[in-house]
C-alpha cells in the first residue's frame, strides 16, 4: 500500500472543491512572487481564516464503543496498578473524549514479567514459523474486517483525514502484517564455509522480550512496523503507545488475542515517556528496545538500555530534502512536493520539509506552490478536507513557535504579531531591504484557525537560508520551505549538511542525475520522482542522527534477531 | 622461579614507531606525552610510545573524514579495495616472525600461540575479508506498485574502534579488515598495554596502498583517547572489544550522535560436560577451553559443567592434567578471585598462588565443588581459573547455564544427536561449539546475546556494522512486468 496512489487521488480530486474554509483560506491575499531587492517591501497580512473550521456531526462514543481503555498484560485488559487514568483529547474539539489508564512502573514490571514468562516457556516460541504466521495472517484478515471502525478511530483519536486512514493507514497495517506473516517461516540461518574438519551453521533465534515505543503520528502505522516483524521473528512484545493515541492499538489488541496471539506474547501499556517508556527500557527483562520518535528522546532510550546492555534500533527525526531538478514537469512536482511535506499535516518523520529548487524554475515554482498550499483545505478531518487539526495543544504550540521564528528572521525585529493566532504582520522600511531579501518570506500561512481545534495554516516560507531555525530543525507541522539551489555538488552539500538523513526526494528525468544524487544524499530512503512511496518490502529508517535500524522490508528482522553460530568438528567427512 | 629468556626490545621491536598514525604520518602526541609499555615477564620499560588525547582524536577522526568525504578510497570499486586488503595480507605474511616476536613480547603470550595462532589468523582474516569487498551488494525488491525500489549498501562513514590488550593484532584485524571492505575510514585505538604490532601493521598498511588518512592509529587511555573517540561527532560508528562495564559507557557516550554502536563484551561461559564422552579428550578441550592464553579470553570457559556421573574422576583427571605450568595473568585481580573462591567453599584442586615475585605468573587454578552463586562461578575472571561445577538433567544445566547475564559462548560434549540439538537451541550464547571450543573461522560469526553485547564480528554478519542500508524508490512507467 503507497501513500500518493491512493491518497494523492483523494487530493486530486478534492482540489476544485469548494468547502466554505477553502474559500475561507483563498481570500487569503498572495503576496508578490518575487520579493523586490530595492525598494520598500510590504508583506502581509495573509491569513483570514480566524474562525475554527465546523466541525462534522459525528459521535465519539459511538466510534470509540468497542475500545477498552485499559492495560492490556498478560491476555487481559486490566486498571493500572495506581489506578490511576488520563484524558485522551479530540484534536478537533480539545473535548475530552477517554479516559484510559495509565501505565507507570509497576504496570511496566507486570508487563514485561508476563511477556518474559511467554517467551521463556509459554507456546510462541513452541509455534513453528508457520504457525505464527498462520497467526499474523488471521490477524491481518480481522482488521481488514473491521478496516472502516479503525479508520474512524484513527481519525478521531489523531486528527488526520479520514481518507488518509482509510486510504493508507489502515490498509497499510493489514497489508504489513500480511507481509510479515509470510516472512515468519522463512527466517533462516546460514551454512558456512570454513577452513577445516568443522560444520558450522548459524541460527537466528528471536531476541526475546522486545520493548516498542511508538508515536502519535501514524498510531497503528507504527504498531504494525514493530510489532508485524517482531512476532514474525518469535519475539514477544511490550507496546508502550502514545499517551495521545492509545486507543486504535487497544482495539488491535482484542484482535490479536481473536486471533491466537497466546496471552503475555503482545502487551500494551498506553502511558507517558518519562514514566512508563523510561521504566520499559530500563527494565532487566527487556532484551531489545525500539523506538520511533525525536532525535532528543532517541537518545534518552540508548543511555537508557546502556546499563541493561540492550539492542536498540531508533527511527526518529528528520530534515528531508526535496530537490527539483531543471527540466520536469512543474505542474505535478509542485503537487508531489506539497504532499511530500503536507500529508498527515506535516507530522512526518520524513516530512519533505527543505524544499531545493534549481534557480532556473524557483520563482514559478514558488508561485505554484503557494497557490498549492493556498487551495489546501484545512477542517474537521471527518469532512472533505486535505488536512486535520494538528494532534494536540503542545504540537500546535511548538509549529506556530517555529512559523513565529521563521517570520522573525525574515524581519529580524520589524515582525509585528498583531494578536496571537491572527495576522503576522511585515514592515520593513527602505534602510533594511538588504536584510529582507535574504531573509525568508512567509508566502502564505503562518497563523493558527480559530480557537478551538488544533488548526494551522499550512505555510510556505520562500528564500529560506539553510542557517535558518525552519531550514534546520526538525518542525514536524505543515510548514513548507523552499530554498534555491544552483549546482548539484553545491544542493548535494547543503542536503547532506542537516544532521539528520532520513528521507530525500529527487525529481529529473536525466538518468546520471538520478544516480548521482541517490548515491550521494546520505539518507536511508531516496524517492526519485516520487515521494512518501512505502512499501512493506522497501526498508526504512535513517543516516546520522535519524537513528539506526531499519523498519519495513526483510531488514526489519534483524531488529529482531539474535544471531548463533554452531560448530562441531566433522569426523571422516565426504567433503569440506 | 622462572627462567626469562633474554629478547631484547629493540631486536625484536626494532622496526616499530612508537608514535600516533595520522593521516598517513606517523607523529607525536600534540601534548608531546609519552607512555611507557611493559614487558609483562619483566616489568622492565620496553618502550615509550606516544599517547593521544582528545586533541589528537580530533586530528585523526579530521583526518578520517576527509579521506571518507573527499578522498580516493571510497572512489575506489569494492574490487580495488580488495587487493588492497590481500597485498597487506601479503606483506604481514611475508614478516609473521617479526610480528610474533612483538606481540609476545608485548602480551606475554607463548610464542608458539603468537606464530600459530594470532599472526596467521590476521593474514587470513585479511585475505577473507579482501574477498568480500567486491561482493558487498544490495538487493532489488518487489513492491506492490508500479515502482522499482533496491537497496544500496553503503559505507557508514568514519569508524572509531577500540580494542582490547588480549589479542592486539587479531582484534585489529576483527575490526579493521570488514572495515575496510565496506570502504569506511578507521580510527583505531589500541590497548595502552599492547599497541605495538598495531603501530607496525599501520606501515604495512601504507605500504599496501590504504590511502593517508583511511586507517589511523592511536594508542592511548581509555578514559583519554577512548572516550573522546567514542563522543566525537565525526564519528558515525563505533565498535568496542573489552569488558561489559565499558561497553555500557561506549553506549552511553555514543547515545548523543545517535552513532552505530557494535559490542562484544565480557563472558561467562559454559562448557558441559556430558555422559558417554572419552573423559580423556575432553578434559583436554575443556582444560584449553579455559586456560587457552591463560584464561585471558572473553570467551573462556570459566564454568565447566560437568555431569555427575563422571564429576569426580573429572576433577582429579582436571587437576592431573595441569602438572607444573606456568602462566602469567592480571595476577592483582586474579588472586583476588582465587582468594574469594576458597572464602566461599570452593575447593582448591590445584594452583591458587602467585609464582615468584618478578613478572606477572600465576599458578593455573582449579577449583570444585562451586556452586552457582559464588562469585567465581558469576564473574568474569579473565585469568586461568577453572570451576567445576556438577550437573544432573539437562533441564537443570540448560537453567543454569542461561542464569548468568552474559551470553558469549558455550562448549558442549556429547555424542547424542538429540542431546546435541537440544543444548544448541536451549542455550541462550552467540557461539556454541560441540565437541570442540574456541574452534573460529573466518567465515562463522562471532558475539554475545545478553550482558555480552550485540553485533556480531566476523562472517558475513560482520558487514552489517559497517553498512548503511539506502532504499532508493521510483516509479515505473509502462512497465513490462512487475
């Protein structure tokens, strides 16, 4: 299951629609494609849309009706032991929609017992490969039964258009346990070579009790890039789960006990980092521990699993370039760059978030991308929209927090916020045009929508310097940079400079020029004339300090995997 | 008292420069600080070598990423490299003796094990890896769209190794040569008690055709050079050898660049002992098991399983076997255990003392009667202290044996098919040699489960440390098939 196929579509087709917010965001004024170099330059205001976007007529409770929020350890949804609880909030509304316990310590150390007792003598590790893929494959059928609940869960509990959830998320999940459970019977070692009477063979066993953090942007997305290979490979699983998201997984959780997965083989503990997903990697029963998230908490996690020794694959933050060559079609790059940023909101690790654009199309390009993000259609994600609410108060807090400092560099100093979430306004007079035009321009966006809901504009900063907070950092939010590039040794250094090296997208029909920039770019994933092209069998992960390990495709088993080597001497053999 | 043979340091170490590899030169520390190594049968001062610090990290991992960024090595097709790697084989064959005379005079190890074991297992490992740097592929894969997506395995930059003083020159070659293949740059930091063989490999290096830059040595302090290796942010990799409680340091010191980390650390492991075995044979194995370069070894096996039927004539077998050898240890730490062992009830069957009081000798130890919670059966010793311990199912020595942290190997002797499958799969332990031990390969991976770390080191599996794995996506128009 690819993103753009079945999502791009949707786009596409939405595009000539006319919500009232879509007409709401395109009275926004444009501002002047070029910024003049001499003279007085006026920017602003942009954005109009103050009211929050309606919102659909659905009922929470009715999609959240089969969903236990609870614990589940050991085969059993149970209360934390501190009986305490936290609120899950509606991204759309701020309304409280849940309250699902919430695991500390203590859940941690039941839950890793149970999954330590299911491994060291319960009936996965008895299961032939085949079996458990029998297993997985069940599985993958009854979420494929219950594909529209899950997307509607997804959908409430994240923000993200319903039709990304339907159209991606959940069919991606079914698909990658599919996936998965072929592989659980193929999981093979080596015979070896050696240079003298000795038979040695290698054996690659499961790890043992393996420890999966997760984040909040793709909830059940990233459940299944841990947990598919994970019980493929024989391990058994804590899942602890975003404390922003939890529910979708715990529905999941009922289908994988539906489905045979035997009780302590897959936990999942909804909680807090510094709590729960602390105490989870520390913790002597945990043999490995992966993690999906920022860069900052990666590396809490590998100090953490220090002490215990443990395996650690991170998948985590990223500054992917998207670099448009000279000679494409402008009209269907600017789409594929737009998605490659906006989809899912921007909260993409591999968000396509510096946007190079070869000289000699920038202007137009930055044009057609405006207009791009212009006829975006922001609302209630249970609607015709393109893009959701962010997912919650601390995401938008820290988006318009970089879209604040984006616009300030482009001032420094003569930005005036007028009154917050509203209109950013620009002056800047004759005396510092210089600085002006070097610095970024906010193109369009840059505000929240309304007051209610975790809504933004989607933004388009133009002549961005790579020095730049929005050029560097990782955003995670619908904030599109676009920045010049004129030679391809110079695009490859600027690319290459982000300490980051996730994902890149590359679009030119020139074959050499493909090839040199997919060998060049120092990043995990390259997407040429594409972008955000998953695939199951396709592995993902990053360079640098976008962690190590792969997620997806036969690498993921390595996560997974503990490699033995069995020699014995050979006596009298036919041949060596 | 032991009779030392007169070498003299500058006959056999003559050739070596005792001073840091930097991009291609050899020179002195930046601080101008030197160290002294000793000879371990004397303790006499045998040479001063340069020691490095953070300043000189910094110039060599500088250096390193140059020649990985800019310069012609990673220009050079996997090929190329290989006959790189196979004429450096060449010159290290063409002077083994001299090699082996340093690394015994620097370690203290016989000789014999010097000129048998050590210095043509780092010519092999040469060769081997030499073979596989042209062989370092990705793979095309199958999607379920209209798209073309492979795989490219790629070098992953500049790798800091640190390596410990038990097997200089073969933990270099366990680290350096798939290094190497992969076309990364190394910074290499060997063991203040042995960088001497390094230092003169590094000539050889230069010699072969490693461009300047690409292989950098640096002899130094852990807590120094070491530590500074780990934190550097050039440094995109970085594979350690040592002890458990170092490993936990490198993973934390690494945790900050979110670096690539590989660790093969400390051991306890086990060699069990079946029925039905030739008790003669076996003692033997199970008495090199643990006493191969006295004991000084990750994968020693310090805790022999033996079964109850044929425990006592064991044990005396044991302790016969020993007779009257010497050998030399990290005798502080090792008579500590010694001393701990009988404290807690183990039986002394043999050794227990420190020989003489010049050079670093202890007596070859054997004790009986352990039991499983006494420190000599849980720690790690790294000296020539064997414990015998009895077993009586399998079930209960499979139990036993996966109790201790650490997970590097096991040895088990049996004529059973059946018994011999079950152990091998019940053992939690990277290696596990039946009917032999200590029993390595080129070709067969090496590494711990557990407290002993992970990655694995030679095989094909050693590639993987240093690879990047890029998957490169594109869609297909009009394709003909997909």
């Amino acid at each position: 299951m690819a993103y753009p196929t079945a999502v791009r579509t949707h786009f596409t087709a939405m595009s000539a629609s006319a919500s009232p917010l879509w007409r709401v965001l395109s009275t926004g004024r444009r501002v002047p494609a070029v910024p003049a170099r001499h003279g007085p330059l006026v920017v602003a205001p942009f954005a109009t849309a103050v009211e929050s976007p309606t919102a659909q007529d659905v009922n929470p409770a009715q999609i959240l009706r089969n969903v236990r929020p609870k614990l589940l350890i050991d085969g059993d949804f149970v209360d934390a032991a501190s009986g305490k609880t936290f609120p899950v909030l509606d991204p759309r509304t701020e309304d409280v929609i849940a309250q699902v316990a919430e695991a500390d310590a203590a859940d941690v150390d039941r839950a890793v017992g149970a999954a330590r007792r299911a491994f060291d003598s319960g009936p996965w590790r008895k299961m032939s490969g085949r079996q458990r893929g029998r297993v997985l494959s069940r599985l993958a059928d009854l979420l494929e039964e219950r594909a529209e609940e899950f997307a509607r869960i997804e959908t409430l509990d994240n923000g993200k258009p319903l039709a990304l959830s339907r159209g991606f998320d959940i069919p991606f999940v079914v698909s990658h346990f599919r996936y998965f459970a072929g592989w659980a019977d193929k999981i093979s070692g080596k015979t070896l070579q050696t240079n003298s009477n000795t038979f040695a063979y290698t054996l690659h066993e499961a790890v043992g009790v393996a420890a999966a953090i997760i984040p909040w942007n793709l909830p059940l997305l990233m459940m299944a890039l841990k947990a598919a290979p994970a019980l493929a490979c024989g391990c058994t699983v804590v899942l602890k789960v975003a404390e922003q998201t939890p529910m979708s997984a715990l529905l999941f959780g009922e289908l994988a006990l539906e489905a045979g997965v035997p009780p302590g083989v897959f936990n999942i503990l909804p909680g807090y980092g510094p709590t729960a997903g602390a105490a989870l990697v520390a913790h002597p029963g945990v043999d490995k521990v992966s993690f999906t998230g920022s860069t900052e908490v990666g590396r809490e996690i590998m100090r953490g699993a220090a002490d215990g020794v443990k395996h650690v694959s991170l998948e985590l933050g990223g500054k992917s370039a998207a670099i448009v060559c000279p000679g494409v079609d402008l009209e269907s790059v600017v789409e594929e760059a737009h998605d490659a940023l906006f989809m899912n909101q921007g909260q993409a690790c591999a968000a396509g978030s510096r946007t190079f654009v070869h000289e000699s199309l920038y202007d137009e390009f930055v044009e057609r991308a405006v207009e791009r993000a212009q006829r975006a259609t922001v609302g209630d994600p249970f609607g015709d929209v393109q893009l959701g609410p962010l997912v919650d108060s601390a995401q938008l807090e820290k988006v318009l927090g970089y879209m604040r400092e984006g616009a300030a560099q482009a001032g420094a100093g003569y930005l005036c916020l007028v009154a917050e979430y509203s209109y950013l306004i620009y002056r800047l007079n004759g005396s510092l045009i210089g600085v002006a035009t070097q610095g970024a321009v906010v193109r369009c966006g840059g505000s929240r929508i309304g007051s209610k809901g975790y809504y933004v504009e989607p933004t388009v900063f133009s002549d961005v310097r790579d020095e730049m907070s929005i050029a560097k950092e990782e955003i995670f939010g619908p904030v599109q940079s676009i920045m010049k590039w004129s030679s391809v040794e110079e695009v490859l250094d600027r690319a290459n400079a982000s300490p980051y090296g996730l994902g890149a997208g590359v679009w030119t029909k020139d074959l050499d020029l493909a090839n040199r920039i997919s060998r060049g770019l120092r990043v995990g994933t390259v997407w040429v004339n594409c972008y955000n092209q998953f695939d199951d069998a396709a592995p993902f992960g990053g360079y640098k300090m976008s962690g190590f390990g792969r997620d997806m495709s036969e690498y993921a088993l390595q996560n997974f995997t503990e490699v033995k080597a069995v020699v014995t001497p050979l006596q009298d053999p036919a041949w060596i």
